[in-house]
C-alpha cells in the first residue's frame, strides 16, 4: 500500500478560463470562413422528456428560517453530459446545468453548491452555471463524489486511487492510493466518525480510512460480513448506507445478501437475503421506524423490520421497470418516493416524474397549436410531451395495471399492451370520442385512445373477415378521416376495415384486390399467395372524405371511392412502397420506396411530380412543412434531408451523431421535433425561417456536417445565434430563389402594395362621407355656476389658478412660417429627366389620406408642372404602375378645372397622354396573351 500526500510536488490544476465577449467574438470572427456551419436552416433548440438516468441521484433537505412550510425537498439527477435539479413537493423543475464535455458518473450537494464527476474532471456548479473545475493529474476518469466538511472525496474510475479535494481553493489536496488487490467501489462517511471513511471494494471486504493522516484503520473481509462458506466465491460491495444508529452501517453485495454491521464492535448484526436479484441501493428509515428499504437490479423494493429480526415487511414489485440505482428516505419523513401510512400498510406512490424508458420510434404533433407531441416507444407506453411546460407531459393510461401486477406478482411492464408501431388522430371531434388510433406490434387489432381522458379509449378494432377464408395478419397501417368520424386499419394480409371512432362499429371494407399483372413479373412468390396476401404499408385518406388511399408492399397505390368503397385506379410504383403520408393542405402524397427514392404524387391527376433521392440509405420517416414547400426525410445514413418542393432541390441537410428514426413539423411551423436510437428524449430544432430572413440555396454531400443533438439548457442555440450575429452581407450566400427586382427592362413592374390602399385612395371622398358622424357631439353636463367647467367630452372642472393664456411665439411664428412642405422637397429636388425613385419611395409609404392632401395642396402650377413631369418619367421607366395611374386619376379629380384653363401645363398633359396611351396598351396586350396562353394549357391537360 502506497499513500500519497499532496505536499508541494502535485500543481493544483487551474479553474477553466472563461473567455470574454471581445474574445469570443474575436474567435467567432475567425470561423467566418466557414460558411455553410453557419448558415443552416434549423438551429439546435432544447431536448424534452429527459428526468434521470443510470447515475444515482443525490438529494437534500433544506430549511428556511421563518418558512411554515416545513423543509423543502431538493432532487438532483443526471441527464448524461448535464443534469436537472427537481423541487420534491411538486416535482417542477427549477435548474438544468450547462453541459460538461463528457458524460457525468457523480453527482453530490455542497449547499448552493452541485459538484460533478465528468471524465477527469470534477465541476462546480452555482445556480446551473459552471463556476469552477477541478483536473485529475492522474489523467484517469472520476466517479463517487463525497461532501466531506471542507473537502471532497472521489475515486478513481479504476478503483485504485483516492482523491481528497480542498473545495475553498479548488486544489487537490492529497491522494491515496489503495494496496494491489482492492479495487475501490463505493466511499461513506460513518455517522460523528472524524476524517474517517468507509471504503467497500469489489472483493466484498470494507475498509476504514483516516484522511487527515492518510492511513488504514481497519480492515473487514467478506468472511466477516457474509454467512457464506470459506469455499464460495467473494462478491462485490454494491451498496453502502449509514442507519440511524451510530457504529452500524448496511452493507449491499451483488450476491442479493444484505449485512447490517457494526464498525465499532467489528460484529454482523443481522443478515438479509434478497431474492430478487443483485441489490443495488440501501436506504435506513429515520423517523423512529426500524425499517431498511433495498432495491434490487429488477426493479423490485424490499421492506426490512429490523426490530423483528430482519422480517420481510412488504415487497413493491415491479416499483421501476428497470434496475433501481439510488434509494433515499426523506429525514424523519415515511417517505421514499412512496408514502407509508402506518409501519404495516404497503406503501403508496405519492409524487413521480417520468419518461421513456427506451428510444421512442415514433414522433408526432398532435393538435394544431404545436404545444403537444405524441411519442411512442419499445417500452410499450405512449405519452404525451408538453413543449411548454414539463410538468405537463404524462403517459396515457392502459388501465389499473399497477394492482393487477401487485397481484400476480409480475413485473408492470408485462401487462402493458405491445409497442405502438403506427398512430394517426382527428382533433375535430376530441371533445366527444376518442380521437388516436394505433397499430401494435403483432397484433390483428387496433385501439382507440382519448387524449381529453389521458387513457385507453373503449374500442379494440378486429381486421377479422368472417365472410372469407383469409388469414388474419397484424396491423400495419391506421388512419383517422379529417372529420374525426371514421378510423382504418389495414393488415398485412391485404384488409382494409373502416369503423366509425364513436360506437366501434365497422362501416366498409377495403377490397385490394389481385397483384397487376405488370406487377408480378417483380416477385419471385407464387401469384396464387401474392395475389391472396397482399401486405397493406400505408393509408390515408384526404380532407373531405372523397378518397382512400392504400399503399402495398408490391409497390402500387390504390385510389378507393371513400362512399362507394370501390377501387377507382392503381399506380404502380418502380420499387416496394414502405409508407406514405399525406399532407391534406395540398393533396401532396409522399411515397418512401425501397429503392432510397421518395417519390411525391398528385392525389388529383395520380401523378408523379417530384422525385427526391441521394439517400445513403432506407428512409426511415418524413414530414412536410405547414405550408407545403418543405418535404424532411430522415435515413439510415444519420442525416436529416430538406427538400424545397417547388424546386426539387435539397436545400438543407445536417447529419446528427445518432441516427434519426422519427421526426415531426410542427403545425404552427417553428420548431422540427426528432427522436434518435441511443436516447430517451425528443429533440427540437428551431426553423430559422420562420424568425429572420434565411438565404435558401442547394446544398451538396461535401457541404454536410455533424450538428450536436440539442441540450434541455438550450445552450447550443445560443452558440448558433452568436455565429449569425457576426456575418456581414458580404459573408451570405445569395438567395438563389429570390426574384430580381426586374427581370427585363421590356416589362413593366408594380409596387407590390396591397390593392386595397390604391382603392381606398381613389374612394377616400367616398369613405369620408360615410364615416361621417351623424349628430354633432354633444355638449358636456353644465356644472353648478360657481364651479366652471373646462371644454371637452368629458365633464371637467376648472380650477383657479391652473389657466395659463397661451399665446404664440414669435420663434413659433418663423418656424412655422419657414416650414417646407416634405413632398414638394422631395419633388423638387430629382432630376427632370430622372426616375423619380426617391420620390416614389417616399410617396408609397404614406398613407392614402396623406397622400390626396398632397395632391390637393399642389395649388401653384409650377408645383403641378413637376407632379406630371413626374408621372410621365416614371412611366417612361416603366415602375410603378398601378400607382401612376391611381395619382393621375386623384389629380385629374382635384385639379381639372386649373389644368384645363392654364395653358402652361398643356405640352405636360399632351406628353403624359401620349406615354399613357402606349403603356396602357402594352399591358393590356400583356394580359391578354397570358389569359390565352392559360386557357390553352387548361384545354390541353
């Protein structure tokens, strides 16, 4: 054995340098060249449904002085590279930690402080924000935090090495290496024991340390703890807990044994078994009650009275649905997650946060709000994520589970019904019936659910066909008509039923009838089994019920009558249909194939109009945008395509450290939801479109990058709003869909302003006589004579001493009187022969009563000459149009009579006449060849 003490020759590493604004600017302005990493189209917002993981949670009791509230309970877990810190009453979430380099393995409470373990590293947190780092000079990983007064303790990831760390000045202050032979597992600090820890290593034995000299006490094998016989082999410690007695600790091994010690006397107390498999977590109850609590790697809780010889209490099986890595009793509370209302009652599940347990496959909005998400995973559950808030998320009910598997003595997650492979909703008549209908993994049915009752709905739809000798196969595709009526379901045997969501009962059935001819070419199955079983991959069906749409495994669509229920035409696609989706808005019907193609049809010619490859793999999932322009497609090659459908052109891409399986857009166009293999929660990608200006272009393979997956800080989107603050015009790529301002000086342009403003300018006299009130005001209730009153609509009293007598200043007389009206400045001042873009730019942006108290205000005729000389260049230039014409009738309105008894401004008119005859003529030989040309494409197709 081997002690190391830090005395001068170890260099205290130093606190991580925070880089200023200047300098991170500075550095940012260095990585402009870097284009497309700064111009993406979605930007990495914020992950959802992350609450805890393998990492043993830490917890703390605190106490405000003057609060009647009691003390408030503090939850500490860890979210893989960052962690969540929970309120217990309530289970809200106060803070989420910025995220550390590597994954966290430790997490403990120092106060206001949160220290962390994170690779080599050991972090100080202070309210969420990093605010210190300690370095390992071993160069190894840390784990197993320990607030020891004013130090902290770790241990090597290897188990060799002890780290005791001075937390006031973040240096190591000494380092102790463990005797070959004892790996180190698992560190505690036994009750009013000064600078001594108890260290349990994997071989089963104990030992006790004093860290102030550095030396080993005592030491306790695993004969001493253990009942077993000299010949069975050690096992290690995996847990260790501190009971309410001095002297005595508990002592958990991989075994399921569990010993109750005491240190002091060096003799076992008691010995439990725990048959439910490896114990994983020991917790001593402290409010009087002599009860130990264990969790096992199953899942499952035990209850030990200890005052009856260690008698087994009660057993909540199937507490988790997976292994239990921390177990915490609340200081002289009977609570432990679950509440126990007497010593001899089972215990009940008082507060719970939860998420999925594995990688959900499958991601949708639901509603039309985008503040809900529907996500569907292998842990046979299916919930519901608030966008909004956490605290609204919650997992839709499949019955009183819980008490039937307390009785049979099963784990939960067996009765739960298999994972849901596909759903499809109706928000239209939510209020009434159940809206979600869902697919199971090999199952022949399909189940309704209600999202206003957060359950299981009242209906499991059978694809049973009574009338016919066909097999039944399981479910594969659902669809809810627009209307909320009607729900579908097809097998992988080719039937298709349509039920009716409110009563269950079946309406139609779906006949698909034999394999085309041109279709069995493809196959090498006997025609007789195809033709019989012909799997269903795909259904929809479109906004106002005229069609039922289903696609096969053979590669053809079939276009069905949604009253009649008769097949009205087939598409016979180049490779095997895997899904299709349908976004109603548009009749756009995206087809994903087998051969990495996704294909989009036209529901109302039945018609390809898109084709979309350059897949490095299987399509997986895809969405469209709100509007209909965006097709996103997630693949097998871990990148996450957008198309621009009007284009055809791949206008976005980025590939994600893992691979995308689901992704959903959401409805109001903000936010890209995905959900990816190795993770349980659902990430948003903001759209950057729908907040700025976004220069669209192609994009190409070699432009495709890695983008980290999105943090529940958020602090990856404002890394990516840093980069864009810092681009200059010069630095963005030019818009290669946006139209030049004039694509050909032989056409004429308008102003692209509302047509309204130009009608409401030519019918202001109109407008002003309507609008006009029909009595007078009236005059306000005359006050008693010796209180005056001040004018007004409102009955004022004037008091004495408050009137000023306003009169006018001189200053405000030559003000007033050196004024220059803003229009005639600005008509003035452009060049006769010029365009007069200035003053059209000022002219078009006031408003339609501004603009005719211009005009009428032009009383002298030089003022009048330079408003036509106006119209007429800017006809001339062919700008403008509509509005030259809108001024020109609003003059010839005010100003007709002057025009016509001034002959100065006759060579104006004549010139302006001239200019108008020809451009109005050319226009109107414009539209006219376009209605033609329409009308020809109409008759053709």
């Amino acid at each position: 054995m081997t002690i190391m003490a830090d005395e001068g020759t170890v260099v205290p590493p130093r606190k991580k340098a925070r880089s200023s604004s200047k300098a991170a600017s500075a550095n940012a302005a260095n990585t402009t060249l870097k284009a497309p990493s700064l111009q993406r189209l979605y930007a990495p917002f914020r992950a959802l449904g992350l609450i805890t993981n393998q990492v043993p949670f830490a917890l703390q009791l605190r106490a405000f002085k003057g609060s009647a509230e009691g003390p408030r309970v503090h939850i500490l877990t860890c979210l893989g590279n960052s962690w969540a810190l929970w309120e217990g009453e309530k289970m809200t979430l106060l803070f989420v930690g910025s995220e550390a380099q590597e994954a966290i393995s430790g997490l403990a409470f120092d106060g206001d402080i949160i220290w962390v373990s994170s690779g080599k590293n050991v972090l100080k947190y202070s309210r969420g924000k990093e605010v210190g780092r300690m370095m390992n000079p071993l160069e190894t990983a840390l784990t197993s935090p320990l607030v020891f007064g004013s130090n902290l303790l770790t241990l090597t990831e290897d188990g060799r090495n002890l780290l005791i760390w001075d937390t006031p000045t973040e240096a190591l202050q000494s380092q102790v290496q463990f005797e070959p032979g004892f790996t180190a597992v698992h560190i505690l600090h036994p009750a009013t024991y000064l600078n001594k820890v108890l260290v349990g290593g994997n071989d089963g034995s104990l030992q006790l340390w004093n860290i102030r000299t550095q030396t080993c006490i005592h030491r306790i094998p695993f004969e001493s703890l253990s009942d077993s016989t000299s010949d069975q082999v050690a096992t290690s410690v995996t847990a260790l807990a501190q009971s309410p007695a001095v002297d005595v600790v508990g002592v958990g091994f991989a075994s399921g044994e569990v010993a109750i010690y005491d240190i002091r006397a060096d003799e076992k107390l008691m010995r439990i078994f725990m048959r439910e498999g490896p114990v994983r977590a020991l917790a001593f109850r402290s409010d009087g009650q002599h009860v130990l609590a264990s969790a096992s790697e199953s899942g499952h809780i035990g209850l030990w009275d200890l005052s009856a010889g260690g008698r087994l209490l009660h057993t909540v099986r199937g507490a988790h649905d997976e292994g239990i890595s921390a177990l915490e009793w609340v200081s002289g509370q009977p609570l432990l997650q679950w509440h126990f209302d007497s010593p001899t009652t089972p215990p009940r599940l008082l507060k719970f946060r939860s998420g999925h347990q594995t990688s959900p496959h499958l991601v949708r909005y639901y509603g039309e709000d985008g503040k809900q998400l529907l996500t569907a995973s292998r842990d046979r559950s299916l919930r519901c994520t608030s966008i909004v808030r956490d605290s609204r998320s919650f997992e839709l009910s499949q019955g009183s589970l819980t008490k039937k598997a307390t009785l049979l003595s099963i784990p939960l997650n067996s009765l739960k019904h298999s994972p849901v492979t596909a759903l499809s909703y109706s928000t239209m008549r939510a209020k009434d019936w159940d809206d979600v209908l869902t697919a199971h993994a090999d199952e022949t049915f399909t189940r309704t659910w209600s999202m206003l009752n957060k359950r299981i709905g009242q209906h499991t739809l059978g694809v049973a066909d009574t009338g016919k000798a066909r097999a039944v196969g399981s479910i594969k595709a659902v669809c809810v008509s627009a209307c909320g009526n009607f729900g579908l379901a097809s097998s992988s045997t080719g039937a298709i039923h349509m039920w009716n969501m409110q009563s269950g009962a079946q309406r139609k059935m779906f006949d698909i009838g034999p394999c085309p001819e041109g279709v069995r070419s493809k196959y090498k199955s006997p025609v007789k089994k195809r033709a019989a079983e012909r799997s269903v991959t795909g259904l929809a069906t479109d906004s106002l019920n005229r069609l039922v749409i289903a696609s096969t495994l053979d590669g053809t669509i079939n276009f069905f009558n949604f009253q009649t229920a008769k097949l009205e035409h087939i598409s016979v696609m180049p490779a095997a249909v895997v899904s299709i989706t349908l976004q109603r808005d548009s009749d756009l019907l995206a087809v994903i194939c087998d051969d990495f193609v996704v294909r989009l049809l036209d529901i109302e010619t039945r018609r390809t109009v898109r084709e979309f490859s350059g897949f490095g793999g299987r399509v997986l999932d895809l969405t469209f945008s709100p509007d209909s322009r965006w097709l996103i497609a997630t693949s097998l090659d871990s990148i996450i395509r957008t198309f621009d459908i009007p284009s055809g052109r791949l206008i976005d891409a980025f590939r994600t450290a893992s691979m995308a399986t689901s992704l959903s857009f959401s409805p109001t166009g903000d936010f890209l939801a995905t959900a990816h293999v190795d993770s349980v929660g659902v990430y948003l990608w903001a759209n950057r479109a729908q907040y700025a200006d976004f220069p669209f272009r192609g994009v190409s393979e070699e432009e495709i990058e890695r983008v980290d997956l999105p943090s529940m800080l958020g602090t990856a989107e404002d890394k990516a709003l840093d980069h864009l603050s810092i681009l200059t015009a010069q630095d963005q790529s030019q818009d290669v869909f946006g139209s030049a301002p004039r694509l050909d000086s032989e056409l004429v342009t308008l102003t692209l302003l509302p047509r309204s403003r130009w009608q409401t300018l030519l019918n202001l006299d109109v407008i002003q006589q309507r609008n006009k009130p029909k009595e007078p005001p009236k005059a306000p209730e005359k006050a008693p004579f010796f209180l005056p009153t001040l004018p007004g609509v409102e009955t004022r009293f004037a008091v004495q001493g408050e009137e000023k007598s306003k009169k006018s200043t001189r200053r405000l007389e030559r003000s007033s009187a050196n004024s220059e009206n803003v229009f005639l400045q600005n008509l003035s001042q452009e060049a006769e022969n010029g365009t007069y873009d200035t003053f059209f730019g000022y002219a078009k942006f006031l408003s339609p009563a501004a603009i005719d108290l211009e005009i009428r205000s032009l009383a002298s005729i030089e003022a009048l000459h330079l408003f036509l000389n106006a119209l007429s260049q800017r006809l001339k230039s062919r700008h403008d149009f509509e509005a030259v014409q809108t001024y020109l009738s609003v003059l010839l309105r005010i100003h007709g009579d002057i025009l016509v008894l001034n002959p100065e401004v006759r060579v104006d008119l004549e010139a302006l006449l001239v200019l108008q005859r020809q451009e109005s003529g050319r226009v109107v030989d414009a539209i006219a060849s376009c209605l033609g040309t329409l009308a020809f494409l109409r008759d053709t197709l």
